[in-house]
C-alpha cells in the first residue's frame, strides 16, 4: 500500500512537471512565430551603379550618346500586382514602380531601351528578372515602364528593344 501511494506521488510530480514542461514549450513556440523574421534580403544585388545612382529623370541624358549593341523587334508584356513586393531572379525584390524588365536571356542589369512600335514612346529599363519563354513574349515590363510607353490598356505590344549596355553574366 504504502509503496503504491509512494507510485501514486510519483506519478502526479511527474505529470504536473511534464505539464509545465508542456506549457514552456507552447509558450516558446507562440513567442518565436510571432516575432518578426527577415523574409527578404535588402542586399543590393545590382552591379550596374550607374543606372541606380541616377534619378529617371536623367537617365535619358545619360544613355542618350550610348551606341546601340543590339536591336530587335519583339512582342512585349507587363506585370504588376501578382509579382510586386516578390524576388526576382536576381535576388531583388521586384516593385511595379520601378523602370525594371524581365526578359527572356539578356543578361541581369542589361540596359535596354523600348519603344513602343505603335506609338514611339520610349523608355529604358534594367533587366533584372528572367520571364519564361511560353508566350511567344520576349519582355515583360514594370507596370512603370509599360505606362511610360502607354501600353496598359493593350496589355501588349510590339516594342523595339535595343540594348545600351551589357549587364552581367
């Protein structure tokens, strides 16, 4: 009898600690997944410091006596809201306010010029994402750069694409 009550004793320490024990643990584990945690870098992955040192507004001025490396005529798309605030390939963080592209294969921080075919607006953009090549698109533009060129309301374009400077490989 006695050596039961002594069990008996035991048992009740053990549970009564093993639920303490229990709560800490859920406690720790509320604490942790409520604390902020770094979800995206803010690490500048760009090489190209002259386009991101310079206000939009100048950039024109900038690349204007810059020879044209490339130039083709292609078929261009924008994005916007699914992607904003998302990585992209380079390891930014993708903002539809930014004069930024993806496109197919030019390298990350290509600087390239757009033109809309339709109506000769022109901006530059920084490739710094890659797009899939399922839609017969070979450039996807910010929501910006497409309003630049006036190409929201189409939601595609026929653009001339002419490179200004090589970015990494």
């Amino acid at each position: 009898m006695y050596t039961n009550l002594l069990k008996l004793k035991e048992y009740k320490l053990l549970s009564s600690r093993h639920i303490i024990s229990s709560i800490i643990i859920g406690l720790s584990f509320i604490i942790i997944s409520c604390s902020s945690s770094v979800r995206y870098t803010t690490k500048d992955y760009s090489e190209n410091k002259s386009f991101k040192n310079k206000s939009y507004s100048n950039l024109e001025a900038f690349y204007n006596d810059y020879k044209t490396l490339e130039t083709k005529t292609e078929v261009a798309s924008y994005y916007s809201d699914d992607f904003h605030g998302k990585k992209t390939a380079n390891g930014e963080i993708f903002s539809m306010y930014d004069y930024t592209a993806a496109h197919i294969n030019y390298p990350f921080d290509t600087i390239v010029r757009v033109t809309n075919l339709s109506n000769d607006r022109t901006v530059l953009v920084r490739i710094n994402d890659r797009k899939p090549d399922t839609n017969g698109r070979a450039i996807d533009l910010s929501l910006k750069a497409a309003h630049e060129i006036r190409m929201i309301s189409s939601g595609i374009a026929e653009v001339k694409i002419e490179v200004l400077e090589w970015g990494s490989k």
